[in-house]
C-alpha cells in the first residue's frame, strides 16, 4: 500500500466522548500501534525503531502515549496529561505540545 509506504502515519489519535471512557480508548490506541508497527515491520522486516506518539482525547482532557516496537512485544508507555481544553491555559499548554510533536515529525520522524 504505497500511502504506508512513502507517507507513514506519525500520529495515533483517539477521542472519546464524556460517557466513552478512557479505558476504551487506551485499548482502541493499543490496538492501531500494534496494527502499525506490525505492518512496518512486514515492509522493512524488522522491529521499526521509532517510538510514535498517541494521543487519547477523552471529554476536555488531552493524555499523550507513548509506543514502541520491541522484538517481543509492542510497548505502550503511559500517558502524560498534556491539558484540557475546559480553559484557556490548557488550550494554550495542549497547542505548544502539538507544535512539540510537529517539530519532531518534522526533524526525527521525516528523516526517518
């Protein structure tokens, strides 16, 4: 699938709504990371060494994950809340993350 091939997706996101549940979240971005780094690792044939951000948005609060591709097994490291959008401080801190993780795309994941 040429999109995979040449255009990666860099950036797990999933959102929930106030009565989804987080829970259901973190399995739900569990399940795409393994989904992804399993189908990279059939395109280069081997684990992929590159940690990929996930985001979980669930009611107002914003989680960042972490996942990586180990020989035996995909790691999900846990989330760093990263701010809500219940108030203008959190909007801001949430905005200065995503510029965070574009400058990585951009300068690690890109060469990549």
């Amino acid at each position: 699938y040429s999109p995979l091939c040449y255009e990666p997706i860099v950036l797990g996101i999933e959102t929930k709504s106030p009565d989804g549940g987080s829970e259901n979240g973190e399995v739900q971005l569990s399940v795409w990371a393994m989904a992804y780094f399993n189908r990279m690792r059939q395109l280069i044939q081997d684990p992929v060494n590159m940690t990929l951000p996930l985001l979980l948005i669930a009611d107002a609060r914003w989680k960042l994950y972490f996942a990586s591709d180990l020989v035996h097994e995909i790691h999900l490291i846990d989330a760093v809340d990263i701010g809500t959008t219940a108030d203008i401080i959190g909007c801001y801190t949430i905005l200065e993350a995503l510029r965070v993780m574009f400058r990585w795309v951009e300068e690690i994941y890109a060469p990549w």
